[in-house]
C-alpha cells in the first residue's frame, strides 16, 4: 500500500531531518581532514580547528535527535514539542562562544613548535573551508525555506567554523612563507562570532520565554483576517513562534450573529491565514457578533437616481446610505458607478464581489437577485431584501421601519 501524500508541515520535517543528517556526515568528513592534516603538520592551530568539528559531531547528532523529537505530541505534550528546536539554538549559541573562545586561545597562545606546512597541507585547509562554506549556505537556506530555527542556527554556527578555518589558514600561509599575522587576524573575527552567538541566544531565549511574533507577521494575520468581508475588525491579536511553528489566538468582530455562518467564517479565516504563514499549527479564533447601529445599506439605481433599478449586475450605479438603526436617520450617502456593468461573463457575481468590499450590510432589490451572486452574499453575511418600493427615500423608510436593535444576548461562536 502506498503512503499517504504527506503534508506539507510534514514535508519540512522530513527534509530539515535529513540536512541535520548531511550535517552528521559533513562534521565526520571534516573530523578526518582536519585530524589526518593535525597529525601530519603537527599544527596546533590545525589541532585545535579538528577539536571543533569533532564538538561539531555531537551538535549535529543532537540536533538530529531533537529534531526528530519536536514533531512529535503525546497527551502530556498536545501542542508538541517544538521549543526543543529552540532549546538546540541556545545551545548552539552557546557552542559559538565556545568557538570564540577558542579562537582567542589559539590567537593569544605563544608557539611553542614551528609546524611542517606544505602546499597539501595549505591544499587541506581550503578545501575543509569551502566544504563548511558550502554547507553553512546549504542549511542556512533550507533552515530559512523551513522555517526551523534550529538548522539556521547550525549553518551560522557553520560560518564559525569558516572563520576559524580561515584563521587557520592564514596562519600556516603564514608560517609557509615565514610571516605571522595570524593574531592580528583574530580578533575583528571574534567580533563577528560574539554578535551571531548573541543573536541566536536572545532569539531562541525570547521564544522560549513566549516573546510575541515580530510586529510584520501580526500585521499580516491581522490584516489576512480583516481581508475577510464578513470581518469588522480585529480586536485582539497574540502569536508565538514555538519552533519553526506560529500559536494564533484572536478576537474577531463579524458581522453575524448565525452560529453556521460564523463557524464557516472561521474555517475560511483559518485558511486565509494558513496560505499567508504555512508554519501556522494552532490557531483559535473568538468571533463576537458585532452589533450594528448604523447599517450600510446598497441600493442599485436607474437611469433617474432617486428610483431603484429592476437589474443587478447590469445597473450602472449603486447608492450607498448608512442609517441608523435606533430611528431611520440618514447619516451619509454615497452613489458608485458600477465598474463591472458591461461585462461579459458573471457581471452579477463580480458585481457582488465588488459591493461585499464595501462592508454592505443589507442590499434592496426590487426582483430576486440569482443564485451566484446570492451565494456571493451569504457567505459575506449580506442580507438581501427584497421591496415593493421603487422610490429610494421610500424603500429605505421601510427598511427604517423594519429594523430595530440587535439582540445583545447571542453567545459569540467560538473556532479553535
């Protein structure tokens, strides 16, 4: 039996556990060069570089592990245990400044014993370096593509080791051609690590500590959720980033009080969302009915603008009016031309789509408005009223009349 295609949160798990195991099996690569070029030239520069990648060795091992952990939710652990990945970028920091550190050593330390360089051992260090640089870039990309913390904070980690690589290399260049430079080259590099350690650690520390998301991805959710037509206003917003995965708990205003149309509402909102962010995994929505004072009331217009058109999709314009509820007062008016009038094809739905985008609240037509462009309104929570009148003040004294205050007891739907 084939397996199910996977998801596509499934898809990045699957590949940032399998560049975790290329880091496994580069650190080892490295390991051997750099030992067997430690051995050979007897370097303590050399020495020290094959210590840090074979400290490289178990990073990656523990970040395979871990890995393989985060995905994973039990009963004790309902929204899995994707910190882990963070708990892996601290770490990682941490390994940096352990970098950093030995780098300073191998920058301050006096020589005790001149090495024996040679063209293949100079040969050895710039490929050991090219071999990190490429996959420092490799992980730093799939990391970014993924989203995983964890696998940026390996192919930073990895650009540490270039700079160590490339101190190590200044230094046995140097010491090929009977200068040395390699303290001076030390330290505007230990300046760099500290800032990208320290980067890492503060990022993975304020996840860890349920530090909100970054101001432009709540700005994206809200304005994804406020896109929505049938959406007043967002009123309270919070995310989290646990992981390479976002938490999403808002209060949304609809303009509803019908539980099926709220829950439908939310379903699509989850989706909008989902397609803006893919990392989204848990998301609650509290939908509040929004009361109504004023309501925003289209009405297609003939040829002479105070009488109602018998057409929809083919009337040129629309009169917008905003009236109170309490007592029928007209407090703004507004006349549109149509700009879908002449179209071909579906002029009544995408006239429809096109009033829904100006937060309509009930439309008065004269005849029946067809099916699409009435589906178009349901789900926009658009109510469409039919009148007897054909004068525009005399249909909007009997909506005036029809409608009163809202009902303040209905229990806002819930979406989570």
């Amino acid at each position: 039996m084939n397996d199910p295609t996977p998801t596509p949160a499934q898809a990045g798990d699957r590949e940032v556990q399998r560049v975790a195991v290329y880091g496994i099996l580069i650190s080892l690569l490295l390991v051997a060069i750099k030992g067997s070029l430690a051995i050979f030239s007897k370097s303590l520069v050399l020495t020290a570089t094959a210590v840090d990648s074979a400290v490289d060795v178990v990073g990656a091992i523990v970040l395979w592990a871990g890995l393989r952990l985060s995905a994973r939710k039990s009963s004790r652990f309902p929204f899995g245990l994707y910190k882990i990945e963070n708990v892996l970028q601290v770490i990682v920091a941490i390994l940096i400044f352990v970098g950093a550190y030995e780098i300073a050593a191998q920058a301050l330390a006096p020589q005790e014993e001149a090495p024996v360089i040679t063209w293949w051992v100079i040969t050895g260090v710039v490929v050991s370096i090219a071999i990190t640089l490429a996959y420092s870039l490799y992980a730093t990309s799939r990391g970014r593509r993924t989203s995983s913390p964890a696998l940026v904070a390996d192919g930073k980690h990895r650009l540490v080791d270039v700079m160590s690589g490339t101190l190590a290399l200044v230094a046995v260049a140097s010491t090929f051609i009977g200068f040395d430079i390699d303290r001076w080259a030390a330290f505007p590099i230990l300046a760099i690590v500290v800032y990208s350690g320290w980067g890492l650690l503060t990022d993975g520390m304020k996840v860890l500590l349920d530090a909100s998301v970054d101001s432009r991805t709540l700005r994206l959710i809200e304005e994804t959720l406020e896109a929505d037509p049938l959406v007043v206003k967002v009123r309270d917003l919070t995310a989290r980033s646990a992981g390479r995965y976002v938490f999403v708990e808002a209060i949304v205003a609809v303009r509803t009080d019908d539980l099926e149309k709220a829950h439908a509402a939310a379903d699509r909102l989850e989706a909008s969302v989902r397609d803006e962010l893919p990392g989204v995994d848990h998301m609650t929505l509290h939908l509040e009915p929004q009361r109504t004072d004023v309501l925003t009331v289209c009405l297609p217009l003939a040829a002479d603008p105070e009488r109602l058109s018998d057409e929809f999709g083919s009337a040129s314009r629309f009169a917008f009016v905003k009236l109170k509820t309490a007592d029928g007062t007209i407090v703004d008016k507004a006349v549109r031309d149509n700009p879908h009038q002449h179209d071909d094809r579906q002029k009544g739905i995408v006239t429809a789509e096109w009033l829904v985008g100006f937060a309509v609240d009930v439309l008065l037509v004269t005849h029946e408005v067809k099916k699409g462009p009435a589906y178009v309104f349901r789900d926009a929570a658009v109510e469409v009223r039919h009148t007897d009148q054909t004068g525009v003040d005399d249909a909007l004294g009997e909506l005036a009349a029809a409608v009163g205050p809202r009902d303040d007891d209905q229990k806002s739907p819930q979406h989570g």
